[in-house]
C-alpha cells in the first residue's frame, strides 16, 4: 500500500482553498526546512567561505599606490617600459612622495616598493625627505642627481607593477618568479628562490607522513575490526588517546623523546645499538616522526569502519573456494577496505600539508614546511599578500592532487564507515 503523501502537485484539487492551504502548507515546510539549516549555513559562511575568499582576494589586491599617489599611479601604467619615464612621470611622483612623507604613509609605499626591487625603501624615503625642500620645476634631472637609482629601470618597473589595484605579482613570487625592467616573467635571482622547494619539501614530508601512517595504521585498524569488543575498545582507547591531549603536550613530549639525550637516544646508547646519539630533533626525521603520531588516528579511524562493515562470509567463501590465506586477503578484503584506506590517506595527507606547529618546534631549519613561510609573512614581516598568495597556491596544489585522486581513484570511493 502507498504511503506517499499527496500534494497539491500530485492531486487534483477542486476547492480552491483547499488547494491554497495545501500549497501553504508546503511552503511552511520550506521555510522551516531551510531554518533549520540556516545556522550551519551561517557558521560555514563566517568561518570558511568568507575568510578563504578574503584570503585569495588579498593575495591580487594591491592597493597601496593607486591609493597614495593615484595620478602618478595612473601615469605609470601607461608607460611603455622602453625608456626612462617623461618628466610627466617623475614630477608626480616627486610630489607624491612628498605627500606621502607629509602623511605618515611613505614608510608603507616603501616596504611595498622594496618587495619588488630591494633598497627602494630608503631611496624612497630619501628622496621624499630632499623633495620637501626643492623649489624648481625640473623634477626628473633633480631626482636623477639625487640618487642614481632613479635613473635605473629596476626602479620605474616596481613602480610599474605596483600601479595597478590588482596584480598576479604575489603570485609570481610564491613560485619564484619575477617582472624583469622590461615587464617580462622572469625567474627569481638563485638567492631568493626558496617557496618552489619549501613547497617541494612540504610535498615530500606530507607524503612520507602518509606512507608512514598508511603502513602503521592499516594492520592495526585491521586488528581491531576482527578482534573481540572487550579487547577492540581498549585499543580504541588508546588510538584515541592522542585526541584527549594537547597538541603543544604531544609535540613536547616529542622533544623529550628525540633529543641527543632524550628517551629514544639514551635507551639506544644503552643496548648498544648505536655508539653516540642520533641526530632526530630538529630535522625533517623530528617533523615525520612527530606528524606521523598525530595524524596516525585520522587513517585508523576512517579505516577501521569500513573494515568493521565488511562481512567476514566473503573471506570464508574465498577460503571454501581454495583460496589461500593471504591470496583471499589481497583479492578479496583488500578492495572492499580500500574505500576507507584511502579516505583516511588523503585525510593524513591534506591535513598534514597545512600543519604549522610540529614542524614549528621539532623541524628546525630543515624540517619545517611551507605553512612556517606562511606565518612568517602574516606575523613578522606582515607581507599579508605575499602570505595570501603562498597559501592560495598552497590551495591551488591541494585542488590538483585531490582531482589527480579523483581522476584515479574516484571521490566516490571515499568512505568514512
């Protein structure tokens, strides 16, 4: 027998207000519906979808001379990056940075300007000190007597990349890449490119700390799906003991651990397996050896539940049939685990790319990653776009692998139990 509730849709109705109140009433329904979700819709907005677009759009935004010296700004981008500016130019901008200074704002223009080309920042500030009190009319042979800096291209062309409200040149420098004098991507000097191989670095660790938990935590997520309740919640305890702790504490402990005379060395010089302390603190061993810990429940987790769904039938039916042991596991529980695997991997994998307080205190020079480059720019040298655009990227590299993933594995293989 149907149970199917009629609508106004699906039900002749000759009283129209019938007809009215049935089509209210699925418009109350609707409308509750929708207030019911309205406040995770509300939480995701604020606290993902509006700070990652303000990320991204902080990463092009460049607002600094086109708000500070508009003419002059408006001046430079129609210049052709052939010859010196005209004295159209150069009076401008004179006048601007006299302004600038005036307004407390010339150091700002100058930390933007040096991030382009290093010293404009004390040329800048120079010059606008000495512009305050020239009289004449002739700014560009003034400027060019001033400081011979003002007669080189490198100037005029960090001026010309910065005339613009928005630009791609954050975006060049996390890839190590540059505007050359005559406007032309170019790449980076060999002393400054440093964000193409801590993004490789980052890549690497991130995959052996997936590797490392794929290897560690699949026979122990496999032991606690065939084991008796009473034994499996004791484990799960303690793989879920990680969660109940600190980051900071778990990381700590860590330090204890692997230093030249921590736990793991002193034991080892102990047994005699080794004739002076291993170096595992503050290198890319500390960062793996630390990440792997904390990540390891994000694989086991997802892993376990699927295995716990897989009925055991398939493998006394695979066994019945003259399969051995392990040749049933690998034919037969293998694939039915993989969609839990690789949930748990690619979960490890993307959350470790971003991990900033591990490689922090236990990476040291080599050991940290790319996230460390990313708090640098937002918290001490406050290049906030240059920050947006590493993250943006980091972004951007995220996206690719996960469609790689999707194009090999499929997203609808994921699985969480």
């Amino acid at each position: 027998m149907s149970t199917s509730v009629p609508t106004a849709d699906n039900m002749q109705v000759n009283d129209p207000q019938l007809k009215g109140k049935l089509k209210k009433a699925e418009r109350f329904l609707k409308i509750r519906a929708l207030l019911l979700v309205a406040p995770l819709v509300l939480f995701v907005l604020f606290t993902f979808v509006f700070p990652l677009t303000e990320m991204l759009y902080r990463s092009i935004h460049n607002p600094i001379l086109v708000d500070n010296m508009p003419q002059a700004a408006a001046l430079i981008r129609e210049w052709g990056q052939v010859e010196l500016p005209g004295e159209d130019i150069f009076s401008e901008v004179g006048k601007a940075l006299v302004i600038a200074r005036e307004q407390k704002t010339i150091g700002r223009i100058g930390n933007r300007l040096n991030s382009e080309h290093s010293g404009m920042r004390s040329l800048t500030t120079k010059s606008a000190r000495k512009l305050g009190k020239y009289t004449g009319d002739d700014y560009k042979t003034y400027m060019l007597g001033l400081d011979k800096r003002w007669g080189e291209m490198e100037t005029w062309s960090a001026f010309k990349v910065l005339s613009s409200e928005y630009t791609m040149t954050h975006y060049l420098a996390a890839f190590d890449m540059q505007y050359n004098a005559k406007g032309e991507i170019v790449p980076q000097p060999e002393d400054r490119q440093i964000y193409i191989d801590m993004l490789l670095k980052t890549l690497k660790l991130s995959l052996m700390v997936t590797v490392f938990c794929v290897i560690l935590g699949y026979p122990l997520a496999y032991l606690l799906s065939v084991l008796p309740s009473s034994k499996s919640n004791l484990l799960m305890i303690l793989v879920l003991l990680p969660f109940w702790t600190s980051l900071l504490v778990r990381t700590s402990a860590w330090i204890v651990m692997l230093q030249s005379k921590g736990v793991v060395n002193s034991l080892l010089l102990y047994l005699g397996i080794i004739s002076e302390p291993l170096d595992m603190m503050y290198n890319q061993i500390g960062t793996v050896v630390a990440m792997t810990h904390i990540l390891l429940p994000f694989l086991i987790l997802p892993t376990y539940s699927v295995m716990k769904s897989i009925s055991p039938v398939y493998m006394h039916a695979a066994r019945s049939l003259g399969a051995t042991p392990a040749h049933a596991f690998i034919k037969v529980y293998f694939p039915q685990s993989l969609p839990g695997l690789s949930a748990g991997a690619i979960l490890v994998f993307i959350l470790s790319i971003g991990y900033y307080i591990t490689p922090a205190l236990v990476g040291g020079r080599t050991g940290q990653m790319i996230s460390n480059l990313i708090a640098y720019h937002m918290q001490t040298s406050l290049n906030w776009g240059l920050g947006a655009a590493l993250a943006g990227s980091l972004l951007i590299v995220v996206l690719v692998l996960y469609g790689i993933y999707n194009r090999l594995v499929g997203a609808s293989q994921l699985k969480l139990g």
